[in-house]
C-alpha cells in the first residue's frame, strides 16, 4: 500500500484539498496517485478468491475511501457519492476493475483504484470485504412517492429478474445491489448507462431502459431508492472505526 498522498488526502481534509482536486483544481502542489491502467483480470478472479483481511480493508478505507464516502460508507445524498456500505463483496471488486480499467468514467476513482494507490489483489479483496460488511443507511435519499406503484410494476417486469426482487443484487454474477441507494446517484448512473459515458453497462440493460420516458425512470428509480435492504443500521449508529473523523466535513458536489 502506497501511503503519501493519500495519508495526506486524510489528514489534510479540513484544508479542503479533497475539495479542491474534486473540483478539477489538480494544481495543488502534490502529484496524485498514477492513473496508469492495470487490466489484468486474473488479478481481479485472485481477489474473488482469496480470504480478505478485514482489518487491513479498515485501514485501506481510511486511506483511501472515508473522505469521499464517509466514516460510515454512506455517502452524501444528492451530491453524487453514493453510499457503499453493505454493497456485495464480489460487486465491488468487479466495479474497483472496471475504474482500473477505465469502463467507468471517474478520474478520482480511477487514481485511487489504481495499482499505486490501493495495491493488488489482496489488497482489493481486503477493503471490499470492509466494505461490504458496513450496515447501509436507514434515512438514504428518496424519489417520488406517488410514483412508487407505477415504479414496482417496471421493476418487477424490466429489472427483477437481474438485481433481485427486492434488488439485492447477485453476487455470482457480479450484479450490484440497488436497493437502499440515494436516488439522485441511481438517476445519474442510469442515465450514463444509457448515454453509454459508463462504459461497464450491461447490454441487456441499455437495450431495455434505451426507451424509457422520463416519468417511467423517475417512477422505477423512486421504487428503487425505496427498497430496504435486511443490513439497516439501527437509530443512532456510528462507526466506532472511525470516532476521530470529522462528521461536519462533506467532499463538493460532482456536477
């Protein structure tokens, strides 16, 4: 694991150096993690298959994840990070490969998903065990509540049959959970999967929401957002992990 830069990121938060590099200011007086790409899917099968250690992925999600996400992996509704907590395992190797790779269209998530930043397939299977194991929010964004009886029948005849009827997500299939996410972040993932900007689409998908109007997107992702997944956090929950991090501090918005 590469420690500089990004224990800097860290413990530099407060200066507003994330916010600064979120905004595109890339001239702050340090080099960022190297954006190089690393492709090699035998390494992304190895982190599959290997027995993470979730006390090393504690200490990469500090380094690496907790500015942006937050000390909970719950992210910042309406301001385009999306909470990661309790995403499956398998799913978020698979989308870590995808950033290396450049199929998602993200330039921070690239660095710090790089070889530089976060290291190899141990590495990767650590910090996406952590992160899986995270409880998900209980109070995540919502959409349109009148809009959630048309929502269920498009989802359950368009989307089910993949994510899950309750879109939990598969993880054999590397399929992520959807359930419990803030809408604004399903919105905008939708539309660049359909616009093609997010370049790991799955083709059977584009080719079925391509022609949704935008009532039937904003009433299937409302449905969506709405879904409780089982690993809710209970009322008042904190991450003990975490108890020195700055709570008031929130990342800019992505535009």
């Amino acid at each position: 694991m590469s420690k500089g830069i990004l224990d800097l990121f860290v413990s530099s938060h407060k200066g507003k150096i994330i916010s600064s590099l979120l905004a595109g200011t890339i001239a702050i007086g340090v080099s960022i993690p190297s954006l190089a790409v690393n492709t090699d899917p035998d390494e992304f099968e190895e982190a599959i298959r290997l027995t993470p250690n979730v006390e090393n992925g504690k200490k990469l999600y500090k380094a690496s994840c907790i500015t942006c996400h937050g000390p909970e992996g719950w992210g910042v509704p309406g301001s385009g990070y999306p909470q990661i907590a309790g995403q499956l395992k398998n799913v978020i190797i698979k989308q870590l490969a995808d950033f290396r790779a450049g199929n998602r269209d993200n330039p921070i998530m690239r660095a710090f998903s790089s070889r530089r930043a976060l290291g190899g397939p141990q590495e990767i299977a650590d910090v996406a065990a952590y992160v899986a194991s995270m409880p998900m929010t209980p109070n995540n964004e919502q959409g349109f509540s009148l809009h959630l009886e048309e929502g269920k029948r498009i989802y359950d005849k368009m989307c089910a049959d993949c994510h899950g009827k309750e879109g939990e997500g598969d993880p054999e299939e590397h399929v992520p959970r959807i359930q419990g996410q803030h809408y604004s972040y399903l919105m905008r993932q939708f539309n660049w999967i359909r616009n093609g900007r997010r370049r790991n689409g799955d083709e059977k998908m584009i080719k079925q929401i391509k022609n949704f109007t935008p009532p039937e997107q904003v009433a299937v992702l409302s449905y969506v957002a709405s879904l409780k997944p089982k690993n809710v956090a209970p009322p008042g929950w904190r991450n003990h992990d975490f108890d020195g991090f700055d709570r008031s501090w929130r990342p800019m918005k992505i535009r």
